[in-house]
C-alpha cells in the first residue's frame, strides 16, 4: 500500500498517543523508502521491490524522501511506529542516513540499502549497489570513441551529498584524462535534475560555444542538456548519460543521445527484498553486507532490448 499523507499524520497521532498496537497490521509489512517517483530510476526501485515483496508475502509501505535527510528521518519513524518488518532503502545521503538506519536497528529493525552506500558498515544488513566506477569508465570508453579522442567537453555532476556522483566523475575522469586532445572546459552540478541540467546547459553553451560532448552523471540530467542542446540548433554535440531510462533508450534509438550505462534498478531492489526476506526468516542473509552489481553500455547496438532498468536477452 502507499502510504499516504493521511496515513502519516495517523502515524504521528498513534505514536504521540502510545497506541501503537494499532498498527499491528504492519507486521508483516515491509518498507520502501526511495527519492521522488518523477526520477523514473526511482520509480523503478520503487516498483520492483513492491513487486518482489507482494509475490512473497508481504504488505508494503511505500516511501518518498525526496532527497531531504529530515523528511527521510520522519519516514523512519514512521516505518518504526508502524512496527515494519524491514526496511528497503535508497538513501538520502550518505552520512546524513546513518542515524536513521541506526534508529531502526536499535528497534529491532534492519534496513537493506540499495543504488547509494553509507559512509558506515555494520549499520544496515545489506548494502547493494550498482559499480558506478565500472561503469563509468564503460560510458567513459564510449564518450571517448564518440568524440573522436578530441575536442572540447562539459561534465554534468549529481548532488555532492550523493556518493555516487562522486565515484561516477572519478570514473570518467580515469578515463578521459588519458587523452591529452580531449579538453574539459566546464564541469558543474545540476543535482540530478533535468529541469536544472537544461539551464546549466544553456550557460555553457553561451560561454562555450565550440564545445563537442556532454557526460552525464545520470539519465535526467542529460535528458536536460540534450533538451538545451536541441533547443539552440545543436544536435551535433555527443550527449552520453547514465542510468539506462527508457527516455533515454528512446532518445539512442531516434538518434538523439548517444549511449548510456544501465545499472539495473528494478532487480536490484528486489534483490534487496529477498534478502530482507532470507533475513526476517533465518537471521542472515549469508552474504557480505556491501555487493556491487555491475553495469552495462547501452548505445545504438543494444538501446532496442532495453525495458524499465531491465536489458533482455
């Protein structure tokens, strides 16, 4: 079930008021606590973990923090109140989350995190990511041979609270710097959003009217520039994104963008409910509490199989 405005001021109303019991409903229930739906990466998450947590058994709580670590600490204790089984997680930041996921430990309560790590282990019970750095250079590789191996670039970086962001820019860094011909000349935040990439766009455009290429460290955000670029007669410039969106897949196959990185959303968080599964039943996941999964190009070749954060055979 979504849980609604109306169903978190019950929350608060119940808890203030000791009668938590009524709630018991949640005791087979498992929360999924992502950022906003509007990113469909998220939505994704949100969705597959819904799925697997219906097919084995469970009610769902699903979550929105919106990228704002207060909102995700009222959602905690709300999940908490309600007396949740587990709680499925995409964070929203890396150090700001700790005491949250620390919160529903203390409760008996453990959290399966998924897409972004926190900066502490022993915390959550499961940390499964996609290999950003991996895949970065994998988009990397494919910006470098789309550009020719020279000309002059700009960079799109996520939210600095963001771990990933930072891994991702590492990545094509690695690789990029390698190529003396290939010239950064802008590298700015637009903090995952489309909306903010178009306009960062627009700016580098007017101070960099000779640029070539556009790396992105997601789908959104190249959407955005891509949307710029279009706009200011400028379909020439090589846009390179990273997520594996659909949007995005439409746009390789109609010849706009021209690759992204898939790191798979949707099984990844089900992978996640599985182990919360495993874990309510037994104990233990048996498994390592970081796992990395890695991640695949996407360009003109494939973009055709991809579905939904899902690449078919």
């Amino acid at each position: 079930m979504k849980i609604t405005r109306r169903l978190l001021v019950s929350v608060c109303v119940l808890t203030l008021s000791g009668v938590v019991p009524g709630f018991a409903m949640a005791a087979d229930t498992i929360a999924i606590i992502t950022p906003s739906h509007d990113n469909p990466f998220f939505k994704a998450e949100a969705d597959g973990a819904a799925a697997k947590a219906k097919e084995l058994g469970y009610d769902t709580m699903v979550l929105v923090h919106d990228d704002d670590a207060n909102k995700q600490n009222e959602l905690f204790d709300s999940a908490i109140a309600a007396g949740v089984k587990a709680i499925i997680l995409d964070n929203a930041g890396a150090d700001a989350s700790v005491a949250a996921v620390q919160k529903a430990k203390d409760k008996g309560i453990p959290s399966f995190l998924i897409d972004r790590e926190i900066t502490t282990t022993g915390v959550a019970v499961s940390q499964i990511v996609s290999n950003n750095y991996q895949g970065a250079q994998l988009g990397a590789e494919e910006f470098v041979k789309l550009m020719g191996e020279k000309g002059n670039y700009a960079e799109l970086v996520g939210k600095e609270s963001d771990t990933n962001a930072g891994i991702r820019s590492q990545g094509y860094h690695d690789v990029i710097d390698q190529y003396a011909e290939l010239k950064s000349v802008a590298k700015q935040t637009a903090n995952w959003s489309q909306t903010e990439a178009y306009t960062v766009m627009e700016s580098i455009l007017q101070a960099h009217p000779d640029i070539k290429g556009v790396i992105s460290g997601n789908d959104t955000m190249a959407m955005g520039a891509y949307a710029a670029l279009e706009a200011a007669g400028r379909k020439d410039v090589i846009v390179v994104g990273f997520d594996g969106s659909n949007d995005v897949r439409d746009s390789i196959k109609n010849g706009g963008i021209k690759a992204t990185v898939l790191q798979p959303a949707y099984s990844q968080a089900q992978l996640a409910v599985e182990q919360a599964d495993k874990f309510i039943k037994t104990g233990s996941t048996g498994l390592e509490e970081k796992q990395l999964m890695d991640c695949v190009l996407i360009n003109a070749d494939n973009a055709a199989k991809l579905e939904t954060f899902a690449l078919s055979n």
